[in-house]
C-alpha cells in the first residue's frame, strides 16, 4: 500500500523539484529537546513548570517563576548509524555541537498579591539536529536506481528533446539519465520502449554493486516568546509565540557498478550526485494551563497549534555514466537544463499540530522552594503527523501546482498516522545537589512501513543551586529505529535499509536567578 500511494504521486509531478512526503518526518518526528534539567528528566516538563522550556512546551509553566533568571545550555552529540542493507551491515559515525533552551524569563510582581502574578519568558532553542551520515551497500540482482529514471520519462510523456531543453521540468532525473546514455530507447520485439543500461546486467542474471551516502547537516530551531499568569497557585496560564526556523541541507551519492567479467554488456557505472537544501521560517501558537488541586499535585494540559512555514528548496544534481557499448564516459550537471542556475522552488508546508496531557507530584511542595525534597513526572502527547499540508505560495498559483500540492497532502494522510509520545522523570534532591533520571518514547509514525519505528530516550544528570546560581549537567542517550528507502520502482518489490542510530548528547546548562 505505502508504495503503491507513493507511487501514485510520484509520476504525475509537474514541479522540476519536488516536495516529498518524507519533509512531514523530518519537521515533526523528533525528541523533546530543552534544558540539561529537562532532558535529565526525560523531557517530562509538562506540568513541573518553573524551567524556561515551558515556552516551547507548556506556556502555563513560566507562571512558576517567582524570581528573574537567564541561562544558556550548549551541547554535544555523538552520532553512531548502523545500516543494514541486503545483509550487508555498515557502521558511520558523526560528531556536532547543538544548543538547547536558552534565554531568560522576568517576573511581573503584583503589589497587591504577591502570590498572583505575570511572567514573560523569551527563548531560543534547536528543535533537532539533522547532522548524521548514512551509509549502506550491498548487491543487488533484481532492479536499479536507475529504473525510477526511465519509469519517471515514459510517464511524463515527454518527447527527449523536450526532457533535454534548458527548461526542462526533470533537470534533475530523466535530463541527466538521457544525456549521458544512463537510460535511453530501444526498440523490443518492434516496440520502442525506454530503457536504464544496468537493466542488462540484470535480464544476464548477473548483480549489481550498490553504494549510497546520504550526509546531511543544519538543524529545526525556534525563537519562542511566552506570557503566562499565576492565580494564586492553584491555576496557571500561558499562551506563547514560536517561530521555527528551518535549516536543512543534504548530500546523497548513488553509485552502480557491473559486477560481471563482460566488458560489452552495455554498463559498466554510473555515480548520481544530489545537493539539495531547504530554508525557511514559519510561526505557531502554543497555549496551556496548570491546575494544582492539592499543593504537591500538578496536572498539565498544553495545545500547540500547527507551524505554517514558508520554505525555499534548491537543488542541483550530477550524473557520470560509463558505457561499455559503446565505450564513453559521460558527465553532466542539472545546470544544462535550468539556465546555468540552482534550481529553485518555494512552497507552504503547514506541520502538524500535537496535545500534551501533564502531571506531577512534589515532595513537600511547600512556599520556600528550597526545602522541597524532589517530584516525579509525566507527559503523554499526541502528534497528528498525517494533518500536515502541503500548498502553493504563488499569488496566482496554477491548475497543475494546486492539484500537485492537494495530491502531495493526500499521499502525507494514507502514508503517515497520529503517534502517542510519552516522557516520564524525577529529581531528588540533596541540599544545593539533585539528582535526576528521565525516560522517553517516540511511538510509530507510520501507517505502513516494512519496520515498527521508533525512539527512545534514557537520561540521567546532576544539578547544582546556591545563592541564585545554578548548572545543570545531563547525559542523554537517544535509540532510534528507522528505515530508509533508497528508490521505489512501480513493479517491482522496494528495497530498504534498517536504520538504528544511536546517539549521545552531552549537555550543560549555566544560569542565573536575579
């Protein structure tokens, strides 16, 4: 079923880039990141509160605060992937820097009751870190990479000098396939048909050597401003304005090369180069509320409104064949076939919303904060990752572009489904020292997938606070289960490699209450 919607899609694409249903993970399937203290407790801060990664979370938390404070929280990943491709395992490791909430919240005190009073927060996170490198091989006797080329040009209905001319609408696919031979026509039993040169090393019954590299880099990061009230403790509020910005650029190299001893067979290899990055900004709205029906209990419900993002894709491609017969080596670059420039494409993507249902307990909540003794606590949140759209920013968008877009959020709902997310943690504490442990779990996003994906979060850290100042160290190791497919052909069976990364984050966090 999934490849058969993908499919669909697929082949009736006018746009010379185009959006894949892959972009709704990659903006919405993600670990809750914050604070050292937040990540140590799974990122269970829901209801807690008290922490300024209420304003990406639970706005109604930053009513907790009853003095200033400013911090900052940078990080460290280490990045280990695992790839499992054809019974062939392979192994990449990558290192990067990251940057958890940071900012500052100020109180608004009230003359009259010192206990209701108003806060604003102001922050700034990194949502998730796209740095990490996959990479995977193995041998394959049944279809090539290449076939999705030479399937995309008998479905465009293209005439080849019209695929070839420098405005083409596949720069990036069926142009360099043609110009370099990769796939071309031949006449079968007297009909012509399109056909990719690896085909003949497979109809010989002999395999090809795959490679595929997929780096890439950049970050999901959002500015949050958040205004919250607290009615005496017993009811909090908040309400909080984000704006994420997106970052993304990838690199992926597919590589083909003839494992036979004939050496005119028609192919011998070929290496498919795509950059491709996407920028933008976007804005999205976040609302809770706290209640405390007793002084140690704490019960949390926050919304976040879907982010309505403006994003820029650019994308350039290139394509080396060698022949056999005839013996060549061809190379081009998409730039041929879009006026010597990047091409370029700008669109709407509406990501999905979430609701986040919260609770904790306090030991000895009592008014002097410093005499409490620890909490446990926990979050379960509903993503509704198949609600994401996809639409045009044209002021007069065409029949075609409006009918790409709807198909394109029609394929995002039959692939992908709502996931429950749940977080759990505690703090002790010791006198000016705390302890603290957390545990987190990222539920299956997907309707039909060859794996049950997932992740996994365990967490523990240290904290430290005396007269106003505080640090807070965490280490947090993420599990993640995935797949990936490298390309999808309409006949014949996908391919996929499992995908299980690991990855350490070291985090510290230095503040400052005034």
């Amino acid at each position: 079923m999934y490849k058969a919607i993908l499919l669909s899609f697929l082949f009736i694409s006018t746009n010379a880039i185009a959006q894949i249903p892959e972009d709704t993970i990659r903006y919405s399937w993600y670990h809750q990141n914050g604070n050292a203290r937040t990540l140590a407790i799974g990122g269970a801060i829901g209801s807690l509160g008290g922490d300024i990664t209420s304003t990406f979370t639970n706005p109604a938390g930053i009513g907790f605060y009853r003095t200033n404070e400013a911090s900052i929280t940078p990080g460290f990943n280490l990045n280990n992937i695992k790839t499992n491709y054809r019974g062939n395992v392979t192994e990449n490791k990558t290192n990067s820097f990251s940057l958890g909430s940071t900012g500052f919240a100020y109180v608004l005190p009230n003359l009259y009751d010192e206990k209701k009073t108003k806060s604003f927060s102001l922050a700034f996170t990194q949502t998730t870190n796209f740095n990490q490198n996959i990479y995977y091989k193995g041998l394959n006797n049944f279809s090539s990479f290449s076939e999705q080329f030479a399937e995309e040009f008998v479905n465009s209905r293209l005439s080849i000098n019209d695929a070839l001319n420098t405005q083409s609408t596949v720069p990036y696919t069926v142009a360099p396939a043609l110009y370099t031979y990769l796939i071309d026509t031949v006449r079968i039993g007297g009909v012509l048909k399109v056909k990719a040169a690896p085909e003949y090393i497979l109809d010989a019954g002999q395999a090809l050597r795959q490679e595929f590299t997929k780096k890439t880099s950049g970050g999901m990061y959002e500015l949050g401003a958040a205004y919250a009230g607290n009615d005496g403790e017993k009811w909090l509020w908040g309400v909080a304005i984000g704006i994420p910005i997106v970052n993304f650029r990838s690199n992926t190299t597919v590589s083909e090369n003839d494992t036979s001893s004939n050496t005119s067979n028609n192919f011998k290899s070929f290496t498919y180069t795509d950059n491709y990055t996407t920028k933008g900004v976007g804005i999205n709205g976040k609302f809770g509320i706290i209640y405390r029906p007793k002084d140690y209990i704490r019960i949390g419900l926050a919304v976040h409104t879907p982010s309505f993002m403006a994003l820029t894709d650019e994308r350039q491609a290139t394509l080396i064949t060698s022949l056999e017969n005839p013996i060549g080596t061809f190379n081009v670059t998409s730039d041929l076939f879009t006026n010597n420039t990047k091409g370029k494409a700008s669109y709407y993507q509406t990501a999905p919303w979430k609701i986040m249902l919260s609770g904790s307990y306090v030991f000895r909540e009592v008014e002097d904060v410093t005499k409490q003794r620890g909490f446990i606590s926990a979050d379960l949140e509903y993503v509704k990752h198949n609600s994401t759209k996809f639409s045009s920013n044209a002021e007069e968008p065409t029949k075609e572009d409006q009918a790409y877009y709807k198909q394109l959020s029609g394929v995002v709902k039959d692939i992908y489904k709502g996931n429950i997310n749940a977080r759990i943690g505690g703090e002790v504490k010791f006198n000016t020292i705390m302890a603290r442990l957390g545990f987190g779990y990222y539920g299956n996003p997907y309707k039909d997938a060859p794996i049950r994906a997932n992740k996994m979060i365990l967490s523990g850290g240290l904290g430290y606070r005396n007269k106003g100042f505080f640090v807070d160290l965490t280490y947090a190791h993420l599990i993640t289960k995935d797949f990936d497919v490298p390309y999808r052909l309409q006949n014949t069976a996908s391919v996929y490699t499992t995908v299980n990364q690991t990855r350490s984050n070291v985090v510290a966090t230095f503040g400052l209450k005034f």
